[in-house]
C-alpha cells in the first residue's frame, strides 16, 4: 500500500527552523530562557491494555489542541502541511496499516481556505502481530511532525512512544477505546450505489449531480490543484459546482470528499467531457467568484511581504514541485509561485 509516513526532508526541516526562528522574533527575546511548550498535546493510544499474542488492534496518535488552533489533513488546501507520521524500529513481525484519516473540517480564514481538524483528532491505525513475540512486552515508537495554525503557524515535533504487555488476556482501554471508536465513526463512508456515478465537465467547471436528500453539500479534494478552493460552493437543484484550478492539468477524475450535515462520503467518479456547463443561477456567484479571485490576490501580497509565512510557502512549492512518483511539475509550481 502507498507509504504516506515519511519524515520531513531537509529542505522541510531548514524552512521549519527559519519558521520557528521568525516567531520566537516576535516576541520578548530577553525573557526567553526555555523552549515554549508545544502547543499541541500528540500521544500513542492503543484500544486495549495489552497485546495477545497474534491478531490485531486498533491503535493511533491523537492530537489535543488549545482553543483557536488547528493542523491540518492530508491535503491541507491553500496553506499548511498534513501531519507525518514515522514509525521507528518495529520488529520484523509486526507492521502498522494506516487507516483513512477522520473526515477534516473546511477551515476558511479569509482569502485561504483550509482543510484540517481543531480541537482533538486521533490518525488511526491497525497494529498487526503476525508471529508470537519473543518478549514479554511490545514497545512502539513513533516520529511526529506536524504544523498548528492560528494567527501564525508553528512547526512542531515529538517522539512518541508507548509500551504495551504481551498476554493471553487484555482488557480494553478505558478512555483510548472511546478516542479510536470516535475517529472510526468519524471516517468518511462508502458513495451510495444508488448514487451518481460520474460528473460533468466543460473544463473549466465541475457540475456534480446530487440526490434529492443532499440539500446542503461541499466537496473537498483528494489532493491540491484539482478545483479552486473557493469559500463557497454554489449548490442548485441538486447541482453542486465546482471551478477547475486553471493553472493545473485537467483531472480526468474526480477525487475527494463530499460532506454532508450528517454524513461524509467518499468520491471517486470520472469526469465526463461536455461542450459547456452554464453557472448555476445563483444570485450573486459570479460576483463572489472575482470577489474571491480578487481577494486572494490581496491576500497572496500580504502573506509575501510577511516572512514568517515565505518558509511555509517554499514547503508549498517543494511539495508541488514533485509528485508521489517524484515526477516534476514544473508549470504548476512556477503557477503557484
């Protein structure tokens, strides 16, 4: 399955360093006498008290957040990074499986748009013990980075470990089994058979067809570049619409999470090729469109003349310089830039 746990690179951990540095500047150097504590609370939970022998268990890193901060999920949208997460010495006959992540919040700070979690967030996994343990006890150990977010962004680390005895009988955890039961409900749902199968394109918009039960939905993408990441979405009849990014290739799928008030689903659908797509008549969105464009021109200015924020947008372009096969994508990057 694809590895998405990789640590920061270098170039990730200079651009961390100089972010890091450009905050502490802004405050008191002269009372600075010990690293601030990390603002964000990162732990291994496991669902039970032990490990039998062979099998399986749900396990995860959970994250706590003050009030007003957030992190991000895995494509972060118009600014941050997704949370890394490495894991370190395990025995040959024990592996860990990701999970889907929890369904992100839409995070809209204008002129950016986000995708993350605030308050708490477990990132499960499925521990896997394929032979007996020579020990008495299974010690995990984990790498964290992540970026928090509220009026700046911090990057932070932690190396994360816990201990777990090896027994014919476990007991559940009490309070870790509540956190992994949480984030599993908290995963995105299979699309409905009965459902819409593909979308439509003329691209330059996405028209997305819904059922009638749908009368509030947003889409969220898979990755970045693949539609504008817009405040709203202009939702008609059942009719959700989507702008393409124009300074990406045409995606020929469409990928990522449609949330509903009550539930998220998964989407995959192929983009079906029309002549044209009319905007949806919707008071007022063509005006909101370039009102958005327009403000995130302003916006993007601002944060280039900020320094504390070049870091997290040299992480931005590294990350759009190169896909998951390491394929360069010169003409978005130079676009983002």
């Amino acid at each position: 399955m694809p590895q998405h746990n990789v640590p920061f690179t270098r170039w990730q951990r200079l651009s961390a360093f100089i972010c890091a540095l450009c905050a502490a500047l802004g405050g008191n150097l002269a009372t600075a006498t010990t690293p601030p504590p990390p603002i964000a609370q990162v732990e291994l939970v496991a669902a039970y008290q032990g490990l039998v022998p062979t099998g399986e268990m749900a396990i995860g890193v959970h994250f706590t957040l003050p009030p007003g901060w957030h992190i991000y999920w895995h494509n972060p949208g118009d600014s941050g990074l997704a949370p890394k997460i490495t894991w370190q010495n395990l025995p040959e006959t024990v592996s860990v499986e990701e999970l889907p992540w929890p369904a992100p919040e839409k995070i809209v700070t204008p002129p950016l748009v986000s995708y993350g979690y605030s308050q708490a967030v477990t990132l499960p996994y499925i521990l896997h013990l394929e032979a007996p343990q020579p020990d008495s006890t299974l010690t995990l150990n984990a790498q964290a980075a992540w970026l928090v977010c509220k009026e700046v962004c911090l990057p932070e680390q932690a190396n994360l470990s816990l201990t777990l005895p090896i027994a014919a009988e476990v007991a559940p955890h009490p309070q870790h089994t509540q956190l992994l039961d949480r984030a599993q409900r908290q995963q995105p749902q299979p699309w409905p058979l009965d459902w819409p199968r593909t979308a439509l394109t003329d691209g330059q918009r996405v028209h997305l067809t819904l059922p009638a039960t749908a009368t509030q939905a947003i889409f969220i993408p898979a990755r970045e570049g693949m539609i504008l990441d817009l405040p709203h979405q202009p939702l008609y009849q059942q009719q959700l619409e989507l702008n393409l990014d124009p300074t990406s290739r045409a995606p020929t799928q469409l990928v990522g999470l449609l949330q509903t008030p009550t539930t998220t689903y998964q989407l995959s659908l192929p983009l079906q090729p029309v002549t044209s797509l009319d905007p949806l008549p919707q008071p007022g969105a063509v005006q909101q469109f370039w009102h958005a464009l327009v403000f995130a021109f302003l916006g993007g200015l601002l944060l280039n003349l900020m320094p504390c924020v070049l870091p997290v947008l040299a992480l931005k372009v590294l990350s759009t310089a190169t896909t998951q096969h390491q394929q360069p994508r010169w003409r978005e990057t130079l676009a983002f830039a």
